[in-house]
C-alpha cells in the first residue's frame, strides 16, 4: 500500500507535467475573442477575450504534448477566424507559446522553452 502511495504522490500529484501551454495576442491594435486551442493528438484549451499583446496560459496539462495545433478566435468585424501551426516534438518538455499575429492576414508560429 506504502508503494502505490508513494508512485501515485511523485508520478501523478507532484510531476509537474511535459508542458503548460499559453496562447499570446501577437497583434498591436486588434482585441481577439472566444479565443481557443485544439491541438493534436488530444486537448482544448479555452482562452477567451485577449487583448493586444496579452497572454494566457494553462499550467501542466495531461495530455500528450501537441504536435499540431489550431487556434480560433472571433476578429473585432464578428468574423470567425482559424489558423494552424506544427506543434512541439513529441519530447518537448517546457513552456508553449502560440503568437497569434496579423499582416495582411492572422497568422500563428511557436515560441518553445525548454525546461532547464
């Protein structure tokens, strides 16, 4: 009993996780809202509104870490937007940001850090 107690405490309650992920408002003058991730193999995260330049993270998911990743959001005209970016290695283990940005049109990429 001692043993599944201590496998459940340091595997399950204290293991901090492969990664926490955050999606980050990359954009100078344009309010995002119902914002939301679904990535591949498995996982939603919801966000909701960002503004300019904010960030919003969700800490230690269980799920496997992303490998492909696609961000909706709702642009200030009511429009319903979507765009996609690779994910992390499979082996990643660290912090995962996805920058929404726009141009001439909204774009995603990945800023990865690597646990130290």
């Amino acid at each position: 009993m001692a043993s599944a107690l201590w496998l459940y405490l340091t595997h399950f309650y204290y293991d901090p996780g492969a990664y926490s992920i955050g999606v980050r408002n990359g954009t100078s003058d344009t309010t995002l809202r119902d914002v939301s991730l679904r990535v591949e193999p498995r996982g939603e995260f919801v966000f909701g509104i960002e503004d300019p330049g904010q960030t919003k993270w969700f800490q230690n998911p269980r799920w496997p870490t992303p490998t492909r990743v696609f961000v909706t959001f709702t642009d200030p005209a009511g429009v319903a937007r979507s765009v996609t970016t690779t994910g992390a290695p499979p082996t990643f283990r660290g912090s995962i940001c996805v920058v929404v940005t726009k141009s001439n049109d909204y774009a995603a990429h990945l800023e990865l850090q690597r646990r130290k």
